[in-house]
C-alpha cells in the first residue's frame, strides 16, 4: 500500500504532493513500482497534528479521486479518514477502502462501509492524535492491542460486513511507548504472528515513524533502513499488507524476503 498523503503537515512528505497533478503523478509513479494498494489522506494524524474538519479534507482527497479515475488507474484506491462523510464521498469517488485510523469512532463509519461495498481497515490508536504520545500506558500492549481489535472487527461483522472486507492494524506509533528502553512497536511486531492467527488480513504501517529515530538516531528522512527492517518483519509474521513511502524499495525487499523461510533460522537466531 503505497502512501499517498494530500496535506500540507504530514510528518514524512507533507506538502509534496498537494494538487491533484502532482498527487496523480506521484499515485502512477507508485503503480510502476509494484504498488497494489494507493493510500489517500487529507489529514496528518501524527503526534500533535491538528484535526482537519471534513470540508477541508474533502477539498484535499476528492480532486484527487477524480482525477486518479479520470486516467484509469489500475489499482485499489483506499481513503485515509476519520470521518464518515469523507469516506462516503470518496468511496462515491471510485474508492474501495476506507483505512480509519481512529478504529470506527464516529459511528456512521460502519454503515458507510456498508453502502458502499467497501474494504474497512479498522487501526488501533489510544487516543487521539494531538495527545496520544503523551503518556500511553498499557500492562501488555500487544494482549491489549489484539484483544481490541478482535472485538472491533467481530462488532461490525456483526453489523453486516463481511468478513472477508476487514482488515486489521496494531497502529504502530498510535499511542504507543517509545524512547526511554520500552519500545511498544517492536513488541507488537514480534507478537504480530498471534493478530495473524486470528485469520484477517493485517496490516502494518512501520514507514519512516518515530519508534525507528528513536531507536537509530536517523531523522525522518534516514530512516528506509529502519523501516525496511520493520516491513521484512512484518513479512515474515504473516501480515498482508504494509503501508510504506518507498515503495520500490520495499517491494525489492519483500520479493526477496518472502523466498526466505525465517524458521530455518530463528531459532540459531535465539540461541546467538
Ligand atoms: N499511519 C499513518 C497514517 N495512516 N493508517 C494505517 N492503517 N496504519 C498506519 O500505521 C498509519 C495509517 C501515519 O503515517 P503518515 O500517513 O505517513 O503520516 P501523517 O499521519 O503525518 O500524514
């Protein structure tokens, strides 16, 4: 899933690909390099970032929408939002995911998923973006985090999507420890093969975030190492989908690493 952010403050490539002839040109540049998936957002939701009303993102994502319709594209769309009504419109639009990184908070979010036939990513996050890095706390973040997002996912199957459509996110660097020697990401990725057992589909967003500066030292630009490391682990865990910037750089990588067999040697790994 190649990211394709419309705004002006996204943490990694805000600014660069606002309009939509500089957003299609970039969604088609993705498609050449192996994407399967384009994620479209209209607001940042890094730590601290501001909300955008829906008017607003909906200025952002929908010239954008038509205008990836208008020269056929050949892949996926997928609409990065919180808000219900952005969904609905993009999904009139020609998408067909919504990516709700607040995990279904406004209620109306299921039912558009519903109208629309959609996929529906379904991410967890505790709290909210302009606070969550404050003080996250958990006993045992990835019990916490899978518990929560088996129980999200059995209530809007239950509300009439079908299985088969939801997919399902730990939401790396959403509300989660980093710095300081607890590092919530990694464990989430280690633990990634109990979500994966669960049977959805899961999906991992490891790009260039914060948990890997911390880790290395590497500013926001330096961190495709770190975050190719993270994807390979995703990989290896079983996750289906992983939402990266470098999109070539990761398919290289996951072309690679999904010809290796992890089991021949993690447990010569262990014993190092
Ligand atoms: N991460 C970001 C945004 N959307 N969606 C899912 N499902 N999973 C993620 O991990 C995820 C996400 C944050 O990254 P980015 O879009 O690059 O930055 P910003 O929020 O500043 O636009």
């Amino acid at each position: 899933m190649g990211i394709l952010n419309v705004t002006p403050d996204s943490f990694s490539d805000g600014g660069r690909h606002v309009g939509a002839d500089a957003a299609t040109k970039r969604a088609l540049a993705m498609v050449d390099e192996g994407a399967d998936v384009i994620d479209i957002g209209g607001e940042s939701t890094r730590p601290g970032a501001e909300p955008v009303q829906p008017d607003e993102e909906q200025r952002r994502v929908l010239p954008v929408m038509e205008a990836l319709m208008a020269v056929g594209i050949e892949i996926p769309i997928s609409v990065d939002t919180r808000h219900a009504e952005t969904a609905a419109a993009a999904l009139a639009a020609g998408a067909q995911i919504i990516n709700d990184v607040s995990g279904l908070k406004d209620p109306a979010m299921v039912e558009a998923a519903r109208n629309g036939r959609a996929g529906l990513v379904i991410m967890h996050m505790q709290g909210e973006p302009g606070t969550m890095q404050e003080a996250p706390s958990y006993d045992d973040v990835a019990e916490e985090v899978f518990t929560w997002l088996n129980e999200r996912a059995l209530l809007v199957e239950a509300a009439g999507i079908l299985p088969d459509s939801v997919i399902v996110d730990p939401g790396l660097g959403f509300g989660k420890r980093t710095g300081g020697g607890v590092e919530d990401n990694c464990r989430l990725l280690d633990r990634l093969p109990e979500l994966v057992s669960h049977g959805r589909p899961v999906l991992v967003g490891a790009s260039r975030k914060r948990f890997i500066g911390n880790l290395t030292g590497a500013g926001v630009g330096q961190r495709l190492p770190g975050s190719l490391a993270a994807a390979l682990a995703a990989t290896w865990a079983g996750a289906a989908i992983l939402r990266v910037h470098d999109v070539a750089e990761t398919v290289q990588a996951v072309r690679l690493a999904s010809r290796l067999d992890p089991a021949d040697w993690a447990t010569a790994w262990h014993a190092r």
